[in-house]
C-alpha cells in the first residue's frame, strides 16, 4: 500500500454550504460541522496531494474519466451561491501515473475537458477541504457506468499503484450521498427500506469493515438510489482495506437524503 496520508467519505449536498443553506442550514448543521471536522483532520496529515472520486463527474460507457488542464475551478452558482467556488491546481503526475496503471489493469479512461466547471460533486467537499487550507494537487475521477463492484476495487488497486510510484503521501476522498429516498417527499421518492443501505455502509464503516462494502446487497442499492458505494469502493480498495483510525463523524437524513461523514484511514500517530 502508498503511504496514505488520510482517506474518507464526505457528502455533497450543496445546501450544507453556508451561502447556499442559509437559513435552512441549521436543519443539517450536523453534517456541515462534521465536514468541517474531517477537513480539519485531513489537513491534519499534511497531505502531499488529493485524489477524489466524483459521481456527477461526467461519465463515458464503462471507462473512468480524469479531469485534464492546469486548474480545477467550479463553483455553486446554479445553486445561488457564486461565490463559494473552487480553484485548485490539477494534478496531471498522479492522473498520468492512473491512466498507466489503469491501462495495465484493463481499464479503460477518458479524458475530461478542464474547460468544464466541476460538478458540485466535487465543488462541495472540496469546498470543506480548501476552506480547511488545502490548495496543494488535486486529482479528480469520475465513474463509469458500470454496477460491477469489481470494477471499482480493481480501479482502486490501479489508483495505489499510481500512487506508489510517487513521492509523498496522499489523501483520498470519496464523494457521495447515501439514499435519496429515506423519507416521504424525499427528492428521489420514497421508499420503506431505503434506509436500511444507510445503516449498512455506515455500519460497516464504523466496524472497520472496508473489504464487504461490495457484499452491499445491489438490490438495496438501487431502490436507495445512491451515490456513495463506488467511490467509497474505490478508496478502501485502494489502502487495501487498511481501517484506521476509522470513525463514522456524523450521519443525518434532514431532507430525506442520507449524509455520511466518514473517516476510513486517518495516518497521523495515536490515530
């Protein structure tokens, strides 16, 4: 395994952000103090550099896309807040290293124009992260459209691979919302037993469990209608399922979608 510096879940509901939320933002105060929290651990670590996986990233057939260019600027403006955006530096070193190593592996990628704003997939919980000082390089993926969970871990494992021929340690962020139907009038619709794929990621997180988050009964997952089982998939395969310092920060569903804020590796001593 690469020295990993810091790895998690961290949701991307663009109400928790303080100028989109406004006044309702108390209703999920949890979740945007727990961001906060994990942004503050992460920098903690001192990463040498950030990958993340987006599930509104723009996909392509059953290849992985990686955003290209020098900088990585989005922003929440159609969520009525212009001014909580983003601007990092990209990190074409580590997306070179993935496409290689992914291409060893059989796996397909694409390359995602940088002229493109980032999705707020990606802009919310790097919004946390930047507001915590991150501004180092960043790496950003996007899924293919594939429901194969062994997909994901073998593009995990790609992704250590990348990472071991570089220098310097790396945080890894999995971007995603747990169910959209956990409550009536929930965006997505509702649905009785939505809820029990919250309880089950979360559990298994909180067990230090990483290795049987593909065991996630696929059924569950799409009455649920998630986001957040592949790009955690991806990360736990790629510390090798190596828990520690694992905490479940904070799980919520204010609005009918569920939010996790997860630690899966913290690297720091005593953590």
């Amino acid at each position: 395994m690469a020295d990993t510096a810091f790895c998690g879940l961290l949701p991307h509901p663009p109400i928790i952000v303080p100028e989109v939320g406004r006044e309702r933002l108390e209703e999920c105060r949890s979740t945007e103090r727990a961001c906060r929290d994990f942004a503050d651990r992460m920098m903690a670590t001192r990463p040498d550099r950030l990958f993340m996986v987006s599930p509104h990233s723009p996909r392509r057939g059953g290849d992985f896309g990686l955003w290209t260019g020098e900088r990585l600027r989005g922003d929440l403006g159609r969520f009525g807040a212009p001014g909580s955006n983003i601007d990092l530096p990209n990190d074409p070193m580590l997306a070179n290293s993935l496409r290689a190593a992914a291409y060893s592996d059989g796996l397909g990628t694409w390359s995602i124009s940088g002229s493109e704003p980032l999705d707020h997939g990606a802009v919310v919980p790097l919004w946390f992260l930047a507001q915590a000082g991150w501004q180092g390089p960043t790496c950003i993926a996007s899924l293919p459209w594939s429901e194969d969970p062994g997909v994901m871990q073998a593009f995990g494992r790609a992704l250590a691979t990348a990472l071991a021929s570089l220098d310097g340690r790396a945080a890894l962020i999995a971007s995603g919302d747990m169910s959209h139907k956990v409550l009536p009038g929930a965006p997505a619709g509702f649905h009785p037993r939505a809820v029990e794929f919250d309880h089950a990621l979360r559990d298994l997180v909180a067990e230090g469990a990483l290795d049987r988050l593909s065991e996630i009964d696929p059924e569950l997952r799409r009455l649920a209608a998630e986001d957040a089982a592949d790009s955690s998939m991806i990360v736990a395969a790629a510390i090798d399922y190596r828990a520690h310092g694992v905490e479940v920060v904070s799980y919520e569903h204010p609005f009918g979608v569920g939010y996790l804020v997860a630690v899966f590796h913290d690297g720091r001593e005593g953590a």
